[in-house]
C-alpha cells in the first residue's frame, strides 16, 4: 500500500478535532491519526497537524477496560518542545535552501556574461575520447566528460579532472575559464557535463593524465 502524502494528511487533519497516538499499534509511516490508523508518536501526530492550536491528541490509555484517553498536560508539553526545535531546523533547511538557489541563479546569470571566443586562426578540434588522446600529442581536440574533480587556486587558476569512461584527464583554466566554470558548476554540480578544447600536452605526459 502506498504511504499517504503529507498533503493528504493535512486535507484530513482540516477541521479535525482530535488525533489518536498508540505506541503499541500505531504507525508513523503508515498512520493518518484516525482510531483505526493511529500514529506510533506524539511528535508526528503534531508534526502532521503543522501549528498550533492542535487537535486534541488520544493516546493509550492506563487504566482497564479503556482504549484511549487525553494526553497529560506534562507529556504534551513536552513534545511541544520538541515539536518548536523541530520547526526551527525545518525553517534553517528552507532558508538555507532558499539562499542556495538564488546563490546558484546568480551565479548562471554571472555565467551567462562570460564570452568564450574561438581562436579562428586555430584549426578546426577534433573530438577524441581521453583514452585515445596519446595519438593526438601537440594537435587541437575537443573532449567531453563529467567534471570528476575541481580544486581552485586563487580567482584566476582551477584544476579539474574529468573523465568520460575511457580515462581521466587533468586540465588547468585560468582567467575567464576559471569565473565561467565556477558559476557553473555552482549551478550542476560537479556531475555537469564539461567540453575542454586545445589540448597540447608536453612530451612526458601519459595519456590519462594529460594537463591542457
């Protein structure tokens, strides 16, 4: 059966007057807080009705010959306490989230403005994988891969290593690459797929590990 939603739980939990918790028979996961499909805790019975003043909460009862009775002030009060930190770490998540996602928009928009002009003197890249690259020493390719490793030095030199299935390669940027990659990858993730050019590896270099 699927686990109802946390909207579902709430368009139930309108006008509700009460909600029922059993440690013995209840179910956080499964529960909706009517008496046939109790919550397992106080805390997601008042996590699920979502602010104050909350419905009056049932849980098991103590005495014989009675399924239910109203939680004591003491035990409500507190899971209130523990209901407020958690509302509190939920409200940091969301902000901090918030600022993430307009730090990464800023920074495409950043993105955006950096122009990467083409060297038409140059001859034309050829496309190669980075396992093939030995055969290309000192000529002009173009190379595709996920960004598996970046590491910054200062505003104007970056190191990343990339890979695409048949090796990995070391590439260092400078100047408007570095500011451009950057914001990008703020916005990706370093899993974002990157497209390096000009390729002229010394002498000594492997065919794995070649620096641009």
């Amino acid at each position: 059966m699927p686990r109802p939603s946390l909207e579902v739980f709430k368009a139930r939990l309108d006008g509700a007057l009460e909600l029922y918790v059993s440690e013995r028979e209840g179910n956080d996961s499964t529960g909706d807080g009517t008496q046939k499909k109790p919550f397992k805790t106080v805390l997601k019975a008042l996590m699920t009705a979502g602010k104050e003043p909350f419905p009056t909460i049932y849980v098991d009862s103590q005495k014989e010959n009675e399924r239910w009775a109203i939680i004591s002030k003491s035990q409500m009060k507190n899971v209130k306490k523990l209901w407020h930190r958690e509302q509190m770490k939920n409200e940091a998540k969301e902000k901090k989230e918030a600022e993430d996602l307009l730090r990464r928009e800023k920074n495409l928009e950043e993105a955006k403005k950096v122009i990467i002009k083409n060297d038409p003197s140059l001859p034309e890249p050829k496309c190669v994988k980075i396992g093939a690259l030995e055969a290309y020493r000192g000529q002009r390719v173009k190379i595709f891969g996920w960004i598996h490793r970046l590491r910054r030095q200062g505003k104007n030199l970056m190191f990343i290593v990339l890979r695409d299935g048949t090796g990995f390669l070391q590439c260092v940027l400078s100047d408007a690459l570095v500011s451009y990659i950057h914001r990008i990858t703020e916005w990706l993730g370093l899993e974002g797929t990157s497209r390096i050019m000009k390729i002229q590896p010394p002498a000594t270099s492997r065919a794995t590990n070649l620096p641009i």
